[in-house]
C-alpha cells in the first residue's frame, strides 16, 4: 500500500532532528544490544542488495514498518516493502557492491534514531546513493526492527 506523505514526511524528519539536537534527553547513546542489531539490519541490506533477495532486507521492518522514499511516497508493512524491493531488483538487478555508513544514532527508549547513507552500484552502470534517517524499535522479543525509514531528499529531487 503506498502512501502519500511527502508533507508528513518533512515535518516528521524535522521534528526528529531538531528534537535530537536540542534536547539533551535524546542525546542517549545507543545500549550496546540495540547497536548490535541494527549493525546487523544494515548488514542485511548489503547482502541482500548484493544477492538480489529482498525477504532478508524487508525481515529487517516491523510488521507495520514504513519505508519513506526520496519524493514521500511510502510504503507500508513489511510485506508490501518486500514487494517493492523485488519490483526494484526486477528493474535494476542486483548490486555489484553496496555499503551503508552510519553517521550517528541516539537512543530514547525503545527507540534508536539512526542517520546515515547507503549506497549500491549495478552492473547496468547505475548507482544509488541515498541519505537516510531510521527509526529502530526494539520488539517485544527483545530484536530491533525498523519502525520507519525515510530516505532524506538531496538538491536534485524533484
């Protein structure tokens, strides 16, 4: 199911980064479990990116994970984002190489807001280079899932 949210996804991504920088209760450093399962989501991107499986990349999301492109329009629950991702490899293949570089996170509960970027080449010569903001809950079983993820617009997006 896709949504429209562009506005909601401004105001939602503004209101994080100004609550994560002005408020010293959110500068939390992320508890070592929390940080080992999300090394471990963004190690499921690479390898599924690079083998062309999109069932490891969306296990990474809640059951009602949403997954916010560069434009705002979403994508939500993780089944319909395993969708998405297979109608991505359809069009692209998969990646030759791919990385994901965590800039920073802070922890505010069951809550992990992680920023960063991710990036995957293809054989087609294509390449994505993305700026991202995550938003990890920690599940009833103890793992983190994505709870939101929100790919943050550069100058050339429409």
């Amino acid at each position: 199911m896709k949504d429209s949210c562009s506005g909601a996804l401004k105001v939602v991504v503004t209101l994080v980064l100004l609550l994560s920088t002005a408020s010293f209760a959110w500068t939390q450093t992320p508890e070592p479990a929390a940080r080992k399962g999300i090394d471990a989501g963004n190690q499921a991107w690479i390898d599924g990116v690079k083998r062309g499986e999109a069932a490891p990349i969306a296990a990474t999301y809640a059951d009602d994970g949403l997954d916010c492109g560069p434009t705002g329009e979403c994508v939500r629950g993780r089944a319909a984002i395993e969708q998405e991702i297979k109608d991505l490899f359809a069009k692209r293949g998969r990646a030759q190489g791919a990385h994901v570089s965590s800039v920073g996170s802070v922890q505010q509960g069951d809550y992990v807001y992680e920023w960063g970027s991710a990036e995957a080449s293809f054989a087609t010569g294509n390449k994505l280079v993305e700026r991202y903001l995550t938003v990890w809950h920690r599940e009833a079983d103890g793992s983190w899932k994505i709870f939101r993820n929100m790919v943050i617009p550069d100058d050339k997006t429409p």
